[in-house]
C-alpha cells in the first residue's frame, strides 16, 4: 500500500465548491462526458487537446479519471449555462477526431444526491438565504479557487456548506451507470427510483463501499443516474453486492428494465483536477433581465411576474378563502415558460401578485415591490424540505410538461429574498433549434409565442409562418 492509499489522505489540498454555488453564482450546470479511442490511446495528445477545448468554452471545473475495460476516459464537466451542451459535444468530436475517437456519450446531471466529499449519508446544502445573501467577494473566491483561503475564511464557508475538502479513504475508485429503463416513468415513479437509490447508496457506507456519490439525470446511450465510489481491494466484491444486485433487485428492473454497468477508475486519484468558481468578471449573463428588473417594470415580451407555480389565490382572496392546488395556475406557468422558448427567451418571476388584478392581496403578508405588485413570495408552497425540494418540483414539472426537453434553455431557477420572502426567477435561454410544445396529451400540438406582454397561442397557419419567418435548426 502506497502513502496516497492510505486512509484519510490525499495527493494535494483540495478544496470542492457546493454544486448550488456552480450554479447560482458560477451560472454553471454539470456534465459528465464518456470516450473511447481506437486503435491507440495517446494521453498526452489528448489532454492537450482537452485543455484548449476548455479554455474556449470557458469551463473551468473538471475532473478527468482514466478507465480501464472498453471506455478510456470519464469527464465531470461544469458548463458555462450560456455554452450550449449540443455544441460543446460537437467541439468534442471535432477536437478529439485527430486522437482517434470512437465513442462519446453524454450525461446531464438533473440533481447531485450525495456527494463524498461532505461525508456519508444526505447531501447538505446551503439555505436559500444564503445563495441570496452569502456570495464571496472576487478576492475571497479566488483564494479558494487556489485551494488556499485563510481559515477564518475556509470555517465560514464550510459552517454555510458552500466549500467542504476532499479528503479519501484508501481502495480502488469506480464509477457505476444506472442505464435507462426500457419503459418511461411518470413523475411519482421517477422521485421513488430516486428515493430507492439514495437508500442503496446510503445503505452501501456499512458494507465496506466509502467516498459514494450520486448523480441522477439523463444522457441518450448513457443512462439515468451515476454512482461513484471507492472499495478496498479485500472488498471489491462489495460493490456487487451492495449496489449492483441490490440495484437490480430493488428498482425491479422486470417492471422498468434498468441495469447497471460499473466502470473501474485507474489510479488512487484524479487524472487531471480542477476545480474553481467563476469570478463575476468571467460569466456571462444570458438572461438580461434580473428579477428585480422583471418586478419593478410593466410585463413585456421578456418578463414576466406569476403569483404562484402551484396555488390558486384568485380564489383565496376572491372566492371561497381556500388556498388549495390548481392545475390551471401550473399550466398557466407552463405556458409562459413555453411562450418564452418560441421566442425570446426572457425572465418570469414567481412569488408576486398584481394589486391592479387581486387589490386584496394586499391582506396578505407581504410588500410592495413596485409597478402595482404585492410580493408573497413562495413559501406557502414548500414542502418541509423547503426549497431544495421546491426548486426541484418547479424543474421536474417543467422538464416533464414540455417536449421536447428544454435542458438548459431553462438556464437557472433561481431564489431572492426580498424583505424576508424568497421570490423565485425562472430564467429561459432563447433556444436556436427545435419548437416546443406541451406535453400533455390533451395539450399536445397547441403553440405558444410571447408576443408584447402577453403569452398567445398560434393557430396552425399563424404558427406555420412565425416558424418559417424565425427558423430555428
């Protein structure tokens, strides 16, 4: 056993910024990237090639580990939310084709589940306050991003969980596929698939698996979640019986046809590490409306302000006093968020209502925002898991209710506190390919384009000429 494989050690300090800060502050989303060569595999090359391919696209963060079997690499990739995903593989290809590439596949992580580095068991993350209130300035986030902040400033961010260090335990590293299952699943079904996982993965700490992470999302030939981990040489076998039987098992693959494939990492370590947050001066913004932008002005044809995503409180103030779930209200969400796709882009705003519309809102806990608006915020729709599982809601429902799947021309969903409420932007990327529709059965083919400050729906003809005067690819 070598030094680095000791327990509780690691080659070099590094420091690992929570996801929610890549996200919120960094305008980030992660990726992990697949690839094999043939015939030969020259790592010197390709790193080469990888580093300027980086450097183009602005992505900062990454992980690379070797493989041994069939595939050769595994990329974890955070991507600036303005790079286009389609575009950023099509780089890869093109790069990599000198180096004989032969495979690519592509996964999208839609929620990281656990994550080693801030130990075993649930994943914490920072409050809601404080991805509003708690950003670093410049200087603080470049002496993290150097792996070597003062540590009054390393405690703090750690109490906030916004950095935590890696530090792991000894044995052999792997990196294990949930394929996609063969029949599709609704929304229920999927939060149970990934309620059944986490419980495996959690499970898996007390039979000699450590360092587990859990990654769910989607990627076409790669699969729907992703589980890393690390087993000592005396207990490979574990990772057999902890997770792959238990996972083919207890998902029931008769019933949904998922499997699993694991994928052995060479080395103790990283092939190649980085890991930093983007300074304010290194992003660029898509959405150039902000939420604030979006409250204080009228509606137009890039802004919009939505009282609630899932609450009807035209009939709570004006009917019968019951604040109860609307589907009209969700669809009404739905439909602003599509109009935006087959336009623009734009901001919509969820937490505020129009006095002008609701003066009663006014007997509502809450403030004036500007421009004739009551601000609630949303917190009457959380759940007790607050808002990580709300964010997570709003996501799941618009991914599920539009086709196709927007990714990431839905570029963030954001949260802001204002006097004390948390008001949430839903920020929409104008997309340069495809039309979008619901995905409703009884919605299906029914047309949306922002137009002004309202969302309308084209008719058949309409909707043919605005397609073929706007062309997308």
């Amino acid at each position: 056993m070598t030094d680095s494989d000791e327990i509780g050690v690691t080659l070099e300090r590094r420091l690992h910024w929570h996801d929610r800060a890549h996200m919120a502050w960094g305008k980030e989303r992660l990726y992990f990237y697949r690839l094999s060569f043939a015939p030969t595999y020259e790592r010197g090359k390709i790193e080469a090639k990888l580093d300027k391919l980086f450097e183009a696209h602005r992505v900062g963060s990454h992980i690379i580990y070797e493989l041994y079997g069939n595939w050769d690499l595994l990329m974890r990739v955070w991507l600036p939310s303005d790079v286009r995903s389609d575009d950023f593989e099509q780089a890869l290809k093109d790069s990599l084709k000198s180096v004989h590439l032969t495979q690519l596949t592509e996964f999208a992580v839609k929620d990281i589940c656990r994550h080693w580095v801030w130990g075993a068991g649930k994943y914490p993350r920072p409050s809601e306050t404080t991805l509003a209130t708690e950003r670093p300035g410049d200087e603080e986030i470049a002496a993290v991003n150097s792996g070597e902040p003062e540590p009054a400033l390393l405690k703090r961010l750690e109490e906030l969980h916004l950095v935590a260090e890696a530090i792991h335990t000894a044995g052999l590293k792997f990196a294990m596929v949930v394929t996609s299952p063969t029949t599709e699943l609704n929304v229920a079904q999927n939060e149970q698939f990934q309620y059944q996982l986490a419980e495996i993965v959690d499970e898996a700490v007390d039979k000699h698996i450590n360092d587990l992470s859990l990654y769910v999302g989607h990627g076409q030939n790669f699969g729907v979640a992703l589980i890393m981990g690390r087993a000592e040489l005396r207990y490979l076998d574990a990772i057999g019986s902890a997770l792959a039987h238990r996972i083919s098992k207890g998902i029931s693959p008769e019933a949904i046809g998922a499997r699993t494939v694991t994928m052995i990492i060479a080395g103790p370590e990283f092939g190649v590490f980085k890991e930093v947050l983007p300074l304010a001066d290194q992003i660029l913004v898509q959405a150039d409306v902000t939420i604030e932008e979006a409250l204080e002005k009228r509606e137009h044809h890039r802004a919009e302000v939505k009282g609630s995503a899932f609450l009807d409180y035209k009939r709570y103030l004006q009917g019968d006093g019951e604040l109860i779930k609307s589907p009209r209200v969700t669809a009404s969400l739905v439909k602003a968020v599509l109009g935006m796709l087959n336009a623009d882009g734009g901001t919509i705003v969820v937490g505020a209502l129009e006095l002008v519309k609701l003066p009663e809102a006014v007997n509502l806990e809450g403030c004036e925002v500007g421009n004739g608006r009551w601000c609630i915020g949303v917190e009457a729709e959380w759940d007790e898991d607050g808002w990580d599982s709300y964010e997570r809601r709003l996501d799941e429902l618009l991914r599920s209710r539009i086709s196709p799947n927007p990714g990431l021309w839905i570029a963030s969903i954001e949260p802001v506190i204002i006097e004390g409420r948390t008001v949430v932007g839903v920020f929409v990327r104008k997309p340069d390919r495809y039309w979008y529709y619901p995905s409703e059965e009884a919605n299906k083919g029914r047309f949306y384009v922002r137009r002004g400050g309202s969302t309308e729906e084209l008719p058949g003809s309409e909707a043919d000429i605005y397609k073929e005067s706007n062309r997308r690819r």
